[in-house]
C-alpha cells in the first residue's frame, strides 16, 4: 500500500507508532520499523541528549529499517536542553521526528537542514493548518478518542478527519481510536494518508511494559477511560483507577480553584511506577478509548499484518462488492 506517508518516510506500510511517554523505548520502535511501520523513540523519557543519543544506537542495532523520535515542547519551570535533544537526533541520523506541545516553529529549521521530515501532533484543524504553514512535512491529527492530551475542543475523528482533508494540502494520519484494518480503510477513505497508533501497541509482546500494563488494557472496555485536568486546560484521557478516582474528587471539590499542586500525588511521577513496576493504581496514565477493541497482546509484526490484510481484504472485496 503506498501513500504519501509512506512515501514520505520509506515505509512499508501506513501505520505510525505515536510517541508513549516510558513506552516508545528502542525495542517498541524497532519492532514496529522491522514490522514495516514507523517506530518511534520517545525523546524525553530519555533524562539527558546522551541518553537519547545512547536509544538511538541502541534502536539502530536493532533495525535497519526508517525510525523516529518523538520530542515534545513543554512549557516547564526546568526547561529540557532541547538543543542537545536534536543534537542527538541529528547526529543519530534519524530521518523522521514527532513533534507534539508547543508550536515547534523555532526548531524547525535546524532539523529540515538536517533533511529530516517533521510530523507535528495537532488536535484541531487550526492548529494543523497553523503546522502546515510553519513548514511542518505532514501532521498527526488526534481526535477526541485519543489517550493522553485531547486538546480542549473534544471534537472525535469522524468529523476532524474530513474537516482536515478540506483545508490541508500536506499529509496527515488519523490518530485516536485506531487498532484495526477497516478503521485504517475509514481513515484513507476520509482523507488520512495513514494511522498513527498508541495504546494498541503498548498491548504487544515486544512493548517494553510490565505485564500489568498489558492486561489492564485487555481488562478494559470502551466505557474505561476518564478525562482528567479538565479545569487546567490542560486535558488528559486516562484509564480508570483509584489514583484516578481520587483525582476527579479532588477536581469537583476545589472547582474552580484547583491547582496543580493539588493533584501532584496522582499525576506526578508515576509513569516508571506504572510502566516498569506495574504498580496500577500510582496514578493516572495516557490510554485511549480504543481499550474496548484490544483484545490480544500480538507481536509488532502479527498486529501490523493483520490490520494490512484485513484492510486489503475490505478494499478488494467487500468494498466492490457494493457496486
């Protein structure tokens, strides 16, 4: 199946693995590269540029195959050294980056002098038209349906994706809700030139995950996940737990004077302990909708060529069959 996404980054196929925050370590980007999608390191759970360069080599021994690196521009009192970042990425000879947060206009231009193609997350048609002219090559658009940060205009992706198409002239791939080849076929058909997937790689037998994680994904259903930092601006969809319960309380309670700091415990930190320990209930963590239609923990390469199968199988058969 070619597209301009996978044109775009010598692809096999047009799945994207979407940067996880303690998840898009080397071993999840090569196996997704090595399956024939788009792997992708997540820069700043690396702690330092030495340490990303250090993924970097590591995922380059794994695969021979394109990968990326997601880097997200945070506004933050201690500010990451992003200039080492990219430093790292370039030196790395990485060819694809994930941009998501804040406008990356300011560092664009040292990564396309470096010939690298740049995919900015956005969550609204504004914010991808405001990517395309800033010069990003392509970007992921996230619907309502995604984990992590929505954006606040809880828009889901039957309407975004076509409202994308209508406006954008650069490629872009349907994030949100996506695990399965008729939605790949849904996507294409609405505009996307391919799909960037989250929570449904983290259920694979490569994810760098403890097994808890897995099976809580599996556990889920669609009615599992909880918006949380609604007050803040600052929205995030996660999947229900007791940190999480605790948090929503604490949210109705102080209303309109909650702070930050007010759900620090829950929301601080918790990543190593959930991802690396499997301790479930440290607090909220980054899962999307798309739990209710996870119900295997495959292999990168199983998963991928089942969703490509059963997209050609819809696109050759059952497709004409309505003509």
């Amino acid at each position: 199946m070619k597209t301009r996404i996978t044109e775009m980054f010598g692809i096999e196929h047009p799945i994207i693995q979407g940067g996880m925050h303690f998840v898009g370590f080397a071993e999840m980007a090569a196996a997704v590269s090595n399956a024939g999608g788009l792997g992708i390191i997540t820069g700043l759970t690396q702690r330092t540029p030495d340490d990303l360069a250090s993924e970097i080599a590591r995922c380059r021994d794994m695969t021979d195959k394109p990968f990326g690196v997601n880097l997200t521009f945070l506004p933050s009192l201690a500010t990451p050294d992003y200039p080492g970042y990219i430093k790292a990425i370039i030196d790395g000879g990485v060819k694809a980056v994930e941009t998501a947060g804040n406008n990356p206009a300011k560092w664009l231009p040292v990564l396309k002098e470096a010939g690298i193609k740049v995919i900015h997350k956005c969550t609204s048609v504004r914010h991808s038209l405001k990517a395309e002219s800033i010069g990003c090559d392509a970007v992921s658009v996230d619907g309502f349906e995604c984990g992590g940060h929505p954006g606040e205009d809880d828009v889901p992706n039957w309407i975004l994706l076509p409202r994308a198409a209508q406006e954008l002239k650069i490629p872009f791939v349907a994030s949100g809700g996506v695990a399965t080849g008729s939605q790949l076929v849904a996507a294409l058909a609405l505009g996307a030139d391919g799909v960037n997937m989250g929570t449904r790689f983290i259920a694979t037998v490569e994810a760098p995950v403890h097994d808890n994680v897995k099976q809580a994904i599996l556990n889920a259903t669609e009615l599992d996940t909880r918006l949380v930092m609604r007050p803040l601006r600052n929205t995030e969809r996660v999947l229900n737990n007791a940190a999480v319960e605790r948090l929503l309380a604490k949210e109705k309670a102080l209303g309109p004077n909650l702070k930050f700091e007010d759900i620090i415990e829950e929301v601080a930190g918790v990543y190593p302990k959930i991802m690396k320990d499997g301790t479930m209930e440290a607090g909220a963590w980054s899962c999307g909708m798309v739990v209710g239609l996870i119900h295997d923990i495959p292999t990168c390469k199983q998963l991928i060529d089942t969703i490509m199968a059963d997209a050609h199988a819809i696109i050759t058969k059952r497709l004409p069959g309505f003509l």
